[in-house]
C-alpha cells in the first residue's frame, strides 16, 4: 500500500529547497563582484576613476601614465569620452576644477596626435561570489597597467608625451577683441568665444569670466574639441546684460545682450554673439 | 519505510536548494558592468588611492581628499592610505609615488576631528 503513495512529497521538497536556495543566493546572500577591473564599473563609478586620472594628471603633467589608465576604462573614444565628462561637470560650481582637469587631459591627448587603442587584454574578468570583497587579496597577481612604473612602460614610442605640445595658456597675456559678431543661427541665446593666440593657434584651457548685473561666472575654452580647441560658449539670459573678458587682464567687452532675430516666417527669437579675441 | 521518505524528502530538499544557489549565484548574477570602487582589485585600488594623493598634492585639501577616498571605504581613514603605501611598496610603486602617499596619509591623520574618532 505504502509503495503505492503519490511521490508528490518530492516535489514538495524540491520546492522547498528552490524556494530557500533562491532566497538565501538572491537575498540573504547575493552574488558580490570582487577583483573586478575598471572598465567593470558602472557608469557613475567610472566617471569618478576618470576624474582622479585627470586631477593626477594634472597634478604630475605625466600624459604616457594618464593614458595608461585611461585605457583600463576600455572607451570606445578616450577624447570623447573626457570631454563629454567636461561638459557635463562644468554645469556644477563645485565640480569646475574637475572639469577643467578632463578638459586639459583631453586637450593634451588631441594635441600629442596620439589616438589611443583599448586593449581588450587590459580587462579583468571578475569573479562573482558571496564572500565579502577583498578577502582574498594577492598581490602577487596584481597586474603591471594599473601599477605603471616608468622602467617598465611598455607603450609604443609614438606614445611618449611631448611637453612642448601642451599649449599652456599664459595668465598675464592680453587677449583682445579682433572680431564682434551678432548670431542668429543658434538654438540658445549663446556666447560663442573663440580665443587665439598671436599665432593664431586656437588656446584652450583659457578661463573666461563673465559678469552681469547681480552675478558672474567663469568657463574654459576647450572643453568642446569636436568644435574648437580654442571655442567656449555661454548661455544668456535674454534681456541681461553682460560684460566678458578672457585671461586675467584682458580687454573686457561690455554691453553683451542677446540680440532680437526673426525667422524666415517672421517669428522672432534670441541669437546670440561670436567674440573672437587674440593677442596682438 | 517512513525513515526512507524522510531520506528521499530531505534529499529533494538538498536538490531544490542547489538548483536554487545555482540560479541566484551562477545564473542570475550582477550586471557585469555595474561593478562599484570598493570592488575594484587591489591593485587598481592602490592606484586609485595614489591618484587622489596626486590630486591632493595640487589641492592640499583633506576634506576633499577625504570625500574622495569615501569611494572606497565608509567612512573613509588614514588606515586606507597606510595600507596603499604597504601595497605600493609591495607593488613596486616608484619612491615618489609611496611619498605621496605618504603625504596624503600624513595630512589625514593631522586632520584630527572626523579621523580620530574613526577606529
């Protein structure tokens, strides 16, 4: 008789123990990437990695180990992607410096003619487990890219940074005003600067302040290389005025307010100006 | 015959739970690329940390170093940075690299009110 009861207790079983599996491996204790390697990061993190590469870089003007760790993010565009970081941050007061470091670097790489390629190899599987991180630290498995020691770089010679290639803007120069331009082919009422130097080499990094009625505010040229090295913009409010200068004493251009343009059905809208400034 | 139930009960049991580790620990694992800083492989780590005692070289603000290694550990303390200069020598990290940790360690622990009371 008993050889012939319902083997539904099994079944009962299995999804008992399903049941307590799924809960303890998906709540109680849920798999932890450990050991993982930059480009695992998510979006956020890896925007604060490519922050501090750029404040080192900053800090130590070494461009062959900025690159170096540039490339564990495996970007698809090193540039782009620093840039891009740039523009967002520069939104924030409280993040300026930051943007100007990604800025700097990602002007720096545009001007070494260096076109950095991801290394696939660069990338470090992670292990997945419910341990907590760390706990098996080995350091003799630590890998060389994220430990760069100038003797043993093994980046090709094309590679090797140039220091004379950093256009440094220079703080006391005069930059003055050789072109005032009113705009109207613009989405926003937009600022557009262009700045120069006497060579006419476009100047990135250059700090533009810009003042108004009840506030200012300042930005850099160069955070925008897709359009110029030397190109910085800023969005007016309409009916403002403002007054602008580039660098610490340069020729300060006043009574900036968005002009009144019309469409092509007669509509009117806000453009904006293009200053060019350079050295004489 | 009931005791060879309880045995075949309990060993569903067993299977209905590996099948369930499995799926949670083996299948379902997290997104690969949402990996957060305090997973990062020691050594990136130590860069890491080395890269906010460059910037803070330039910057020579604690606070700011301070919020900067807090993505690494919560709350964030000069150990973190003891222990990168341990891992760097180990790494062999060149000279001016440990001094910046050094550096950035020192100013931590100088840095009294909310590092002290860390353990």
């Amino acid at each position: 008789m008993n050889e012939n009861r319902s083997p539904l207790y099994l079944l009962t079983g299995l999804i008992l123990g399903i049941v307590a599996g799924l809960v303890f491996s998906l709540v109680i204790s849920p798999a932890v990437y450990v050991d993982t390697a930059p480009s695992a990061l998510s979006a956020t993190d890896q925007d604060i990695y490519r922050s501090l590469i750029a404040l080192a870089y900053s800090s130590d003007g070494n461009l062959e180990r900025a690159l170096q760790r540039l490339q564990l993010l495996q970007d698809a565009d090193i540039r782009q992607a620093l840039a891009e970081q740039a523009q967002r941050l520069m939104a924030d007061p409280l993040t300026r410096r930051e943007a100007r470091a990604l800025a700097e670097l990602s002007v720096a790489i545009q001007q070494t003619g260096i076109n950095p390629v991801v290394n696939p190899s660069a990338a470090v599987s992670p292990t997945a487990g419910s341990v907590t991180p760390f706990a098996t630290l080995d350091l003799a498995a630590a890998v060389s890219t994220a430990t760069p020691v100038p003797p043993t770089a093994t980046l090709p010679p094309t590679m090797t940074p140039r220091p004379t290639f950093t256009r440094q803007p220079t703080l006391n120069a005069p930059y003055i005003l050789v072109n005032r331009e009113e705009i109207c082919n613009v989405d926003v009422p937009l600022i557009q600067v262009w700045v120069t130097d006497a060579s006419g080499e476009q100047m990135p990094g250059m700090r533009v302040d810009i003042f108004w009625a009840d506030g200012s505010d300042f930005f850099y040229t160069g955070l925008y290389p897709q359009v110029g090295l030397g190109y910085a913009d800023f969005e007016m409010t309409p009916e403002v005025s403002y007054s602008l200068r580039v660098g610490e004493s340069g020729q300060v251009v006043e009574d900036l307010t968005a002009p009144e343009c019309t469409d092509s059905n007669g509509s009117p809208y806000w453009g904006g100006w293009k200053l060019e400034f350079s050295q004489p | 015959m009931r005791s060879r139930r309880v045995f075949w009960f309990l060993v569903s049991i067993a299977l209905g739970a590996a099948l369930g580790l499995i799926y949670g620990w083996v299948i379902h694992q997290p997104d690969y690329q949402d990996a957060a800083l305090t997973s990062l492989r020691k050594d990136y780590q130590v860069d890491l940390i080395l890269m906010v005692a460059q910037a803070y070289q330039e910057e020579q603000d604690p606070s700011l170093a301070l919020r900067r290694l807090g993505n690494l550990q919560d709350p964030p303390t000069a150990r973190l940075v003891q222990q990168a200069i341990i891992d760097a020598q180990t790494l062999g990290y060149p000279r001016s690299d440990i001094e910046s940790l050094a550096q950035l360690a020192q100013a931590l622990q100088s840095y009294a009110p909310p590092l002290g009371s860390q353990p």
